[in-house]
C-alpha cells in the first residue's frame, strides 16, 4: 500500500502541472474558480487535494477534480486520470481505462503520458498491454522525445540500435501516422 502511494505521488510529481504558476490564492479561491469550470482551476484543486497541501489528502476528491479538468480537454488532468486508474488511487485499479487516458493525454502533447506509454509497451509491465511490443514503445518514446523528454532520447537510442529495420520503418510509418491526426 505504501510503495502504491509513493509511486502516485511520484507520476503526480512527474506531471508538467506545476504550482508556480498557480491560478489561485488561496484554497477558497481555487474552490470557487474550480466550480465555475476553469480547468486550471480544476487541476490545481486536485493537485491540493492529491498532495495534501493545506488539506487532508483525498485521492478521491482529486480525481473528481482531475475528471473534470480532464472533460475540457487539459491534458494533465487526463493524464492524472490514468495515473489514478493505473494505480488504483482513489478509483477501481483499471488498466484499460489507465491506458485510454495516457493515450488521451499523450495526443494532447503531454511528454509523461507518452514517456509512461513508452515504458509500458517496452517492459510489458503491469498487465496494460499482453506483452512487449518495442514498435509501439518506440512510437510514444519518440513523441515524448517531440514534446520535450531528454530521457525518451536515450530510450529511442536503445531500441532503435536493437531493431530490426522492417520494425524501424513501421515505427517511422506509424509515428508519421500518428502526428497527422494530431
């Protein structure tokens, strides 16, 4: 349970939300501005409400927060969204729904949503794809490297050396694919 909250609050920390540019100044503040439907105002709640800061944390509350930043299209709620399913924090563990929501926010320009894409295609791990699939990791690695990853970089650099050139050329073909329905 312990290492389950560490790992959320890490991918929450990991979101390219930050505080410094908050809209609120004060928690009343951010409630009312939250409610009458600005979504940085939504996020910034939830980000309050995750991290307990100034509250009692409630993943919970966040996540109806985050629900609603997400619906009008800011991509580091959806993101948050997946994080919440993937982790089961506040919401019932789902791992298709984590993957809808990162791939959401990935479309959006979210790096950590195609950054966290890369690494479950690549390692296969926690049952949100059947088995690896290096195509598809190097596919969001290398969107997350166009948003800005320096750390997809490196990643498209180990698997791109180890592929073979018919799985490089669908890649290229897939991510060209891809960026035109962005």
């Amino acid at each position: 349970m312990k290492l389950k909250i560490h790992y959320f609050i890490l991918l929450f920390g990991l979101t390219s939300y930050a505080f410094s540019s908050s809209v609120c100044s004060n928690l009343d503040e951010c409630k009312k501005l939250a409610e009458s439907g600005d979504s940085n105002s939504q996020m910034e709640l939830g980000m309050i409400y995750a991290t307990g800061n100034g509250v009692e944390k409630d993943f919970t509350k966040a996540n109806v927060w985050f629900f609603e930043a997400a619906l009008q299209g800011n991509k580091d709620g959806m993101f948050n969204i997946g994080v919440s399913y993937q982790t089961g924090s506040g919401m019932e563990k789902n791992h298709r729904k984590a993957v809808e929501w990162y791939e959401k926010a990935s479309k959006r320009g979210h790096e950590k949503a195609s950054l966290v894409l890369g690494n479950l295609f690549f390692k296969g791990e926690d049952n949100l794809r059947e088995e690896k699939n290096e195509t598809m990791a190097y596919l969001y690695y290398r969107l997350a490297a166009e948003q800005g990853s320096k750390e997809a970089l490196e990643l498209i650099e180990l698997i791109h050396s180890n592929m073979p050139e018919t799985e490089k050329l669908k890649s290229d073909h897939l991510f060209s694919l891809f960026i035109q329905e962005w």
